[in-house]
C-alpha cells in the first residue's frame, strides 16, 4: 500500500515507519463494513466511474 512519502523530521520519522510496520488492522464488530465493501465490489463491477466515487463516500 502506498502512504505518504515520510516526514524530514526526524521527531517524526520514528512514528511514521512505525506505523509501517503495523500488520494489524483492527475492525469493527458490527455490519457496517459489509454493505459498505458490498456498495464498493458492484460498483466497480459496474465500471461507472459515479457509481464508484459513491459508493467510496463513507456513509457511517
């Protein structure tokens, strides 16, 4: 995944490869990303570019 390109300084370098090196990413318990990642996947199916801008809108 690409980020922004990392801070000059140097107070803030450490935090930032630091969370380069996260490997976890906590999600929420509930549906909310289910429709979510639905709305997305037939979007892009659908190959029209509004319905996807739309659908990558957070809507929680």
């Amino acid at each position: 995944m690409l980020t922004d390109r990392a801070p000059r300084k140097p107070a803030l370098l450490g935090n930032f490869l630091e969370s380069d090196r996260n490997t976890i990413l906590s999600l929420p318990q509930d549906s909310r990303l289910g429709g979510v990642a639905t709305a997305i996947k037939s979007s892009l199916e659908s190959g029209a570019r509004p319905a996807v801008r739309k659908a990558l809108v957070p809507s929680f």
